[in-house]
C-alpha cells in the first residue's frame, strides 16, 4: 500500500486548515512532524482498567506494542475503550458485550488509523474487541494478555474453578470461613486471566485458531517476559499488514471459523464460545449456525486442562501451548488458512513439539474421546440449546427426569437451599428469565447450585436447564443457551414443576413430555414479559438483542459499515 493510500493520510495529509488542525493538536503530545508524513498509523486498542483485574496490565503490554511499531516504521497511538471486568461489572458483562463493540467499532472508524492492535483479556473484551473490529475491516491483530500463574494453596495447584469446588465445600461445612478467605489471595497471585481452559483462555485460543494472533498467544502467562516480546512481535506486524492490506476479512473465512471449532472441541473450551463466535461469524458476513458446532463428533478431547482436567494454562504452555495442540489436529484442520502472518497456519504449529502428553495428547490416544460442545433440539429448545459433554458426568447424558421449576434467579436464591424444596437427585433443575432479553444479558448462573438437602448427601451432580449461560471454569451436567428464552415466550416459559423433561445428549435431544395442544394452550395463558427497560443502553439492549442461537448480538449491529467516514468535520 502507498502512503497516499493509508486512511491516516486523510487526516495528516490534508493540505490547509484540516490539515493545520488535524496534525496541531497531535504535535501538542510532542510528537515530531516526520511520524504524521505517511507511516501506518497503528491504534492499540486498549481495554486497561483496574476495575478489570484480568486486563491491569495492559498500560505495560501496550508498550511492548508500541516498541514493535516503532522498529517496524509505524506510528502507534494508544486508545481506551470500555472494558469489562468480569467479577465486578453488574447485572453481568454479557449485559455490556455489545456495547463495547460499538465504541471499539466507532473509535476505529473515527479516528485516523490504518491498523489496529486489539489488547484483548478478561472473558468480553476478546469478543466485543474482534466483533467491532469486524464491522470496520481493517488490517487487525489480536494481543491476548495471558493467563495468570497457577494459584497454589496448601500445597495443591488451584485456579478459578475452585472457586465452585470451594464453595460447595464451604457450604457442605468442609471449608471453614478462615480457610476461605485464605484461598482468595493463594488463587489470584499474579497478573493476567483466569488460568484454567475458561472463557477468557478459551476465546484467547479462539483468536488463535482464527488466525488473528501470532503463534503462542494464547497460553504464555501473563507474568512471562515472552508475553511482552509476542506483544513487541506483534506491533512489528502490524505496521507489514498494513502495507500488504491484509485485513480481517482475508483471514475470518469459514474455514478459519471450522478451525476454531475444531480446536475449542479439543480443548475443551467453554460453551461461551459458541454464542461469541457466531456472533463474531455475523459482523463479518461468514455464515455460521449452531448446527456447525455439532460437525466436530470425531475431534476427541486432547487438552487435559481444568475444568475438563488436571492442569493449568501455565502448563499449556510449558507443554507446547497451542501450536503444539494443532498440530495434532493437523489431518482435521483447514491447513491453508491464512493468520495475520500472512501465511497458511499449519506453519504457525508444523514445526511445534509436545513436550507433555499427559498435558497434549495425541489423536490416537485422546485425553478423553469425548469433546466438543453438543447441541440439543427438540419442544424445549426450537433454536437450539448447548451442553459441555467433557464437563457433563457420562451417566447423566441420557436422563429423564422431574422438573423442579424457578421461575427467575430470585425465586431460584429463594427456594434452592430451603429443606422443603420439594426435589432428589433425579429431578431436572429448571431457571427462567436468564435469557439475553430477560435478565437482561444472559448471566454466568446455568450451573445452579446442588440443593442443600442434596448436596448433604453427597450428590455432586444433576441435570440443569435455561436460557442463561455457565461460566467457562464452571462445571456439571449443564444445558444452556435455550432458545427461544423464557422471556420471549419460549416452551421453558410453560414448564411447571412435575413435568417430566427428557435429555438425551448423543441424540442431540432436549424434550419436554407435553402435546402440542398443552403447550399451545398454556402459551395462550403465558403473561408477557415485563421486566423492560424505560430509557439507556439497558432499553437499547432489551429492544434489540436477538437470541442465543444468533450470538446475542443487536440486530442492528451484524455486518460491517467499513471503513470510510461519511463526512469531513472542518
Ligand atoms: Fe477475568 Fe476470569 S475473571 S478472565
């Protein structure tokens, strides 16, 4: 690309008083003349906050960044966008998703920049950073910020995960609140992410397999000094994708879509996955269903990494990380896909060793044959529902059982630890109004709670159904993501306690034991939704967010508007 075609030279390179203005005010940061005459102009998109743990150390990455843009002959200029902090951000960030999509999509396109580095972390960032820069579509690389390091508490390796098992434990009286609190600053020790295969490591393979990162992003630890050198490599490459105009649409065709869902099968990732990438699949215009995520039967699970497993992302990448993962699925995977590198991704992982097969197993002998995320259909879940087989207990795959019914979180925190709640360890643990629209933002609470009752005995699993989501270091015999949600009348909004709902996960089957006619007649009785917003981006959302099966996205926000900017401002 010539410098009279970077977009940036629309702002420095305009000759009178636009110009004067547009390179005034960049000069008053003390930046010489020579870096607005036509280098790439790289934005580092960045989604540093300390109300956003996971992302705290992104001021530091995004100097990395910079470093390699200025060897490459780029000029970086670093920007804020909301960021998302998963523990903290109330309803829950999902609520938030779209929105960040929207300031990272209008930032890129308003500003005078010609590529863009996301600095991507904590769960949302990695999907709302890459959706809006799908809708604008210029030369993009992604910069994870790494895992964190395994926690450590009494001698055991623990992470996020625990913080299920620790609660329960608590609950059952195994825990005491001292040993509690202790475990808090033992698990959470060092910079970056959630550091077992949950959302935020999933969807930092995910851009991995996509081909949008470098080679390794998606397991060096956070606190590893190789973080910084792939951040610096990655600012050097950048500034060479703009010059070959390498953008995203070269790079997310669909078979760099069937790559990632072949990959996130075999490591396990979280079901979040599904409902983001199609989300991501929708800016771009690649067409994608949820009947994709069922193609990948046969790609076994290889990671052996909480919670599916054993191990920690740290240990990922000890092992070979990512590339060396790949390069097992090497006879499955699209080969010729193009990455950010611009060459096909089989060289980002051919040369790649496994240094742990008790970490990476081979195809031949898989961690566990079991993988994947598995969609269900049938009376309950028209659109589709999913279930997380490797983190499901075997027994209860194919299960038929009596619905115990909550009709909201509220009745759910209620009830579920109540000894009168009438349910045993056969029942089917129904939650409504969870949904995109209804909560509103589809909340991490699918994997209820065991009842107390139960949980005394020594049950440590059952059948959970809704329309809300589970987080991705969360565990059990989990179905979530139905669709239609409770809240746009969905059949999940008719059931009552005591009817029977059939499960059955090889046969792709969610079914709710009622004729056509009961279900039409208690719809006819349903009440409409009234939980909607009166004003603001919560309204917005409410008004517009389509279902899970579609990613969630706003109606109005799928596709791309490109790059061009419609008027000059002077
Ligand atoms: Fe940020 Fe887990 S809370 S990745």
């Amino acid at each position: 690309m010539d410098k009279e075609q970077l977009r940036s030279q629309q702002w420095f390179g305009k000759k009178g008083k636009d110009g004067f203005i547009y390179r005034a005010w960049m000069k008053n940061q003390g930046i010489p003349a020579h870096e607005l005459q036509g280098k790439p102009v790289i934005g580092i998109c960045n989604t540093w906050s300390e109300l956003t743990p996971c992302n705290a150390h992104f001021r530091e990455l995004a100097e990395s960044v910079k470093h390699g843009v200025y060897e490459a002959g780029g000029f970086p200029v670093e920007f804020p966008v909301m960021s998302l902090g998963e523990t903290l951000i109330k309803p829950t960030a999902m609520l938030y998703r779209n929105l960040v999509s929207m300031d990272v999509e209008e930032s890129i396109r308003a500003n005078p920049i010609d590529g863009v580095v996301l600095l991507c972390g904590c769960d949302k960032t990695t999907p709302a950073l890459v959706m809006g820069a799908c809708s604008v579509n210029i030369p993009t690389i992604v910069v994870s910020g790494g895992p964190m390091l395994t926690g450590k508490y009494r001698g055991h390796d623990i992470s996020t995960s625990d913080v299920w098992r620790f609660s329960e434990a608590h609950r059952a009286g195994k825990m005491t609140d001292e040993e509690l609190f202790t475990a808090e600053a033992c698990m959470l020790r060092s910079r970056g992410h959630c550091a077992v295969m949950g959302t935020a490591s999933t969807m930092a393979c995910m851009v991995e397999s996509l081909g949008l990162t470098l080679p390794e992003n998606a397991a060096i630890p956070a606190a590893d000094s190789r973080r910084k050198v792939l951040a610096h490599l990655s600012g050097s490459r950048i500034v060479d994708m703009v010059r070959e105009n390498l953008r995203l649409s070269d790079i997310l065709t669909r078979e760099a879509f069937e790559n990632a869902i072949t990959v996130n099968a075999a490591i396990g990732g979280s079901t979040n996955f599904v409902i983001h990438l199609l989300a991501i699949a929708a800016r771009i215009g690649v067409p994608l269903t949820m009947d994709d995520f069922n193609n990948v039967k046969s790609t076994p699970l290889l990671a052996n990494l909480q919670p599916s497993g054993k191990y920690f992302m740290e240990d990922f990448y000890y092992a070979g990380g990512l590339p060396a993962l790949m390069k097992e699925l090497d006879k499955v995977l699209h080969r010729d896909s193009i990455t950010v590198s611009g060459k096909a991704i089989s060289e980002n992982y051919i040369k790649s060793e496994c240094f742990n097969r008790e970490m990476i197993a081979t195809m031949d002998e898989p961690f566990n044959p079991v993988a994947g995320i598995m969609v269900v259909k049938g009376n309950l879940s028209e659109n589709g529902a999913v279930v997380k087989p490797s983190a499901a207990t075997p027994a209860l795959m194919t299960h038929t059982g009596r619905a115990v019914v909550f009709e909201n979180i509220e009745d759910y925190k209620a009830k579920i630890d109540n000894p009168n709640l009438d349910v045993d360890e056969s029942c089917v643990l129904v939650l409504k109004n969870v949904g995109p629209k209804g909560y509103p933002g589809m909340p991490e609470v699918g994997n209820m709670s065991i009842p107390k009752k139960l949980l005394d005995k020594g049950v440590t699993d059952m059948v959970r159904i809704s329309d809300g989501r589970m987080s991705g270091t969360g565990f059990g015999t989990v179905v979530l993501h139905v669709s239609p949600e409770a809240a746009v009348g969905g059949t999940l909004a008719i059931v009552q306690n005591g009817d029977i709902i059939k499960l059955d996960v090889a046969a792709g089957l969610l079914h709710v034991e009622l004729s056509d006619v009961e279900i039409s007649e208690r719809k006819s009785r349903l009440k409409v939704h009234e939980n909607l917003s009166s004003r603001g981006y919560v309204w917005l959302y409410q008004t517009h967010v389509e279902q899970a099966h579609l990613g969630a996205d706003m109606d109005f926000l799928k596709g791309a508007s490109g790059s061009e900017v419609l008027r000059d401002s002077h």
